[in-house]
C-alpha cells in the first residue's frame, strides 16, 4: 500500500513537472517559415521582399515644373494642374483642419480645436510657432482661409531631397532668405524650389518625422517612441523599420485613401475593423492583428491565450525611448526665473535642457518602461470647456475602456506630467498666450512673463471666460506605445508580471492575476483543476503502459 502510495506520487510529480515545462514559456515564439505563418503575416513579408518604392512619373521631366518657383504656393498651385482633387482631399482630413469630433460638435478636438496638453499648452493664439509643423502655408491666427486650395503644402509629405525646411516661426513658410533660429542658433536656408518640386515622390520617414518626432519643441519631446532614431534604425529598436531587418516605411502601415491616414487615437476603438478609412469622423485604426493574426506565437498556445486580453505592444515593447531621451515631465509654474537678468538655459546629464526661462523645468529619462491601462483604441480628452479637480492629479488625457469592454487590451503607455495654468475660479483649464506676434506684442507671456496677462488675452481670443485668478494644477498626459518593437529574444519575461508587488502591473487592480495575487477561492479552485488534471494524465499513462505490455 505504501509503495502503491510513492508510485503514485513519484507520478504526481514527473506529470505536474512536465506541466510546469509546457507552461512556462510565455515570451512569442515564431517560426519563420511562411507555412506556418498567420495569414496576415504571409502576406506582409510579400511585400517587403521588394524594397524599392515603385513610381510612375519622373517629376523633373515635367515642363510645368521647369519653371523659377519663388514659394510654396506657387508650387502647389503647380501640383494641383494635374492632381486637380488633391487639396480638396487634403481639406477634409486631421492633418489640415488640425480638428476631431468629440461628444459636443461645438468643441471639437485637436489642435485646432478646444483640447489642452500639458506640454505646449494650446495652439490658439500661438499659430505661428505651433503652425511650423501645419501642412500648410501661413496660417498665423484664426482668420486662416481653410478653403484656399494653394494653402496646401504638399512639399512638406513629398519631396524627397531631405532639404526643404520650414521656418519654426514661420506659421508654415520656409525662409525666405538664409534666417537664423535665436532659440537654437541654427540657420535655415530659403528651399531650391525647383529642386524639392521636381523630387516628389511617396512619402518616406523624414517626410513624417519632421514633425512627428520633432513634435512638441524638440526631438523626441512627446511620444517616447517615436524620435529620430527611427529615421535609420537597426531592427534591434524596430523590428519593422530597422534598414537591416523588414524596413518599413510609416506608410506601410499607416495606410491611406484619399489623403486621409490610418492611425486616428481620438475616437475610434482600435479593436474595430472598418473597411473604409473614410467613415463617421473620418479615421481608421491599426493593430498587430492586420498582419500577425489572432493566434501569432507559433507552438506557443499559452502566449496565444493572452491576446484577448493583453495588447501586443504590451509585450513587445518593453522600454521606449531607447536610443534618445523622451521629455516626461514639464513644469511651467517654474517659467520667468532670470540669470543676469536674461532668460537662460540649463542642460542636465543627458544633454537635454533641465530648465529653460520661457517654459520652466523638465525631466528628461532614456530606456523607460511604460505604464499601463486598459484601452479599446480611443483617448478620452479635456477642453478647455471641462471643469476640473484641482485637488489632485488631472488627466489631461486618459484611454477609453476597462478590463469588462471586451475590445480593450491592457496596453502600454508614455504618461507625461507637468503643471499647467488653470482657471482658480472657474476651475477650469486655460490657454495662455505663449508666443508674441511680433515686436509690440506685450501680452505674450515669452515677451512680458506675465501669466496674468497671458491667459487674459488667450481666453479672449478664443471667446472663453476668464475670472482673473490663475493656479498651477498637476497633470497627465497619455501616448500610446506602439513603435520601436523589439526583437523577440527581447520581450518581457511572464515574470515582470506575475509577480507580487513588485510586476509591471502592480498598478492595475481589479481582476485577478496568478502570480500576482493571492484570492483563496481562485487558489484552491486552480489546485482542485491541477490535480485533477494529474490524476487524469497519470491514470491515463498508466493505462497506456498496461495496453502496450498487453495487460489489461
């Protein structure tokens, strides 16, 4: 009986040790083969097999573009000859109007619109500066004719010399004449017309990352995953568009129809799939799913059984701004400090300014991990119409779903914190006037370093209330990860998460998660299913080893 009993249990032991090996592995697992690849993954290395980017038209063959351009309109007025629907497109799209619906149509979102950030404020009344990253041409304050199809700066997406540069306070125009930039010394020099106008072709990384990974006042300032090393990566920052692996380009799969470009974060859930891009509010999403398929790890099915639940970049993504800094926090109560009575500057270890006169202290980080939220694909924003809490921390922006939505993921993010100015009356954000409009302009706050005066005049121009009073209030901010991928052998291990106290989602409570917690209940129930899928795989066996000896 005792021996019947040690059998037994040396069974138990070798069947939960095998269980244990099968179910360890979590991190993706592929095989490259294309039979064994999902169907959307097939597909997607087709396509990178050709890398060269096909064009059908040489454009400096083109008698219309022999003539001496002397501005971007004129350009563009050049390019509408042919590609007469262009701008038209061009006019219904986030990328021209700067503007999204939210849940009032009379405060819509975006730049353009009524929402706040909490790192360069609001756009309104800083048109000039903020418009240098506009896909247009001189729209330095609100009377901007939207309508005027030569506005369009169709340089700025397509050509592809590397040398057209816009003026950063040059509301969309380059310069003129050879113009240096106070704020950082550089001079930029009046484009080669003829040169960028006969070069347009598809859009390539710089095309994009001229204001996608300078957005925000600098290089790598607001994403944290999207800066300019991405420009000529390796495939160990980006698996997609490192140069020596898959190199992709932004609109592989940033895809577009009629100018308008998948990747909309403002309203729309990500887990939907539309087959147009242009419907409702005019966006579209991207997920893995597109290409890898449902079910991605190969061999691996308890990888696969998180992908319901856990968003890819959750995984694949274990730290951005890898190569450069990314600013993470940004405090503007601390602006209008003077040394030797001029505005200065001063630069922390990595180089990057620590503090700055005009917009206060910051605090810049390399290699950070993400935090994480449930997120069904759309952010949810303030405007300067909300009333806040000033009490605590005030999400600026935060994602949209929970762990009951079933078309939210627990994905990662980049929060970015800082202290903004806010009504104390009204209790609600403000939209200072940061920018002078020229040499007279004393509101702006860069020119007389009077908050009060700053708002007064930023709430005016946008018909807002202001009660006079102003405060600093602590903020977040959100942006989604979802680029530099890492390579698989780099992926988080199951243990930065199932892990007590200390995993990467310490933070998000509410459900339960092995490893993590501890729910009596949930742990004898799970104990009750081990072992009685032992007793089951060893009896099993054990019928298995009579059968072949030819006992029954």
């Amino acid at each position: 009986m005792i021996k019947q009993k040690r059998n037994l249990l040396v069974s138990l032991l070798i069947t939960l040790f095998i269980l244990t090996i099968s179910l360890v592995p979590c991190t993706a697992s592929t095989n490259d083969s294309q039979e064994e690849l999902a169907p959307g993954r097939v597909l997607a290395k087709q396509a990178v097999k050709e890398k060269k980017r096909w064009i059908t038209a040489d454009h400096s063959k083109f008698d219309l573009l022999q003539q001496e351009f002397t501005s971007g309109p004129e350009v563009t007025e050049a390019c509408l000859d042919c590609h007469n629907e262009a701008a038209l497109q061009f006019h219904k799209t986030i990328h021209w109007t700067w503007k999204a619906l939210g849940k009032d149509p009379a405060t819509p979102l975006g730049k353009g619109g009524y929402s706040v950030n909490n790192f360069c404020i609001i756009a309104s009344s800083n048109e000039a500066r903020c418009t240098s990253c506009h896909a247009g041409y001189g729209w330095k304050d609100k009377d901007f004719d939207f309508t005027d199809q030569t506005r369009v700066d169709c340089l700025v997406c397509h050509e592809s010399t590397g040398t057209y540069k816009k003026f950063p306070t040059g509301a969309g125009h380059p310069a003129k004449e050879p113009t240096v930039f106070k704020e950082n010394k550089k001079t930029y020099n009046p484009p080669e017309w003829n040169n960028v106008a006969q070069s347009v072709g598809l859009p390539g990384r710089k095309n994009c990352g001229v204001c996608h990974f300078y957005g925000g006042g600098g290089d790598g300032v607001k994403h944290g995953d999207l800066d300019s090393s991405l420009i000529k990566p390796d495939k160990h920052l980006d698996v997609h568009m490192g140069i020596d692996g898959q190199n992709f380009n932004c609109t592989r799969c940033h895809s577009t129809l009629e100018h308008h470009i998948a990747g909309r974060i403002y309203t729309r859930p990500a887990a939907e799939n539309k087959k147009s891009l242009i419907e409702d509010d005019l966006t579209s999403k991207i997920t893995c799913v597109s290409c890898h398929g449902r079910e991605p790890h190969q061999h691996n099915a308890k990888a696969n059984d998180h992908t319901d639940r856990v968003a890819c970049q959750s995984c694949h993504i274990p730290k951005f701004a890898r190569i450069n800094p990314t600013k993470m926090y940004w405090d503007w109560s601390a602006a209008g400090k003077m040394k030797d009575a001029k505005p200065y500057t001063q630069k922390d270890e990595l180089g990057k300014p620590a503090y700055n006169t005009k917009k206060g202290i910051f605090r810049w980080e390399k290699n950070v991990a993400p935090e994480y939220f449930w997120y069904n694909g759309s952010i949810d924003h303030l405007t300067l119409k909300d009333t806040i809490d000033p009490s605590g921390e005030v999400a600026v922006s935060k994602p949209a779903g929970d762990m009951t939505d079933e078309k939210s993921r627990i994905f990662p993010f980049k929060v970015h914190r800082g202290k903004i100015p806010y009504d104390k009356i009204n209790k609600k954000l403000v939209a200072p006037h940061l920018f002078p409009k020229d040499k007279t302009d004393k509101a702006a706050y860069w020119k007389g370093f009077d908050w009060n005066t700053a708002i007064r005049y930023g709430q005016n121009y946008l018909n807002l209330p202001y009660s006079g009073e102003y405060d600093f209030v602590d903020t977040s901010y959100v942006f989604p990860i979802t680029h530099m991928v890492a390579p698989r052998d780099n992926v988080l291990s199951c243990t930065e998460c199932h892990i007590k106290e200390t995993g990467r989602l310490a933070a998000l409570t509410g459900f339960y998660m092995p490893g993590r917690d501890h729910f009596a209940m949930v742990d004898w129930a799970g104990w009750i299913l081990v072992i009685g899928s032992l007793a089951g795989i060893s009896l099993h066996g054990l019928g298995r080893f009579f059968t072949r000896n030819g006992k029954h």
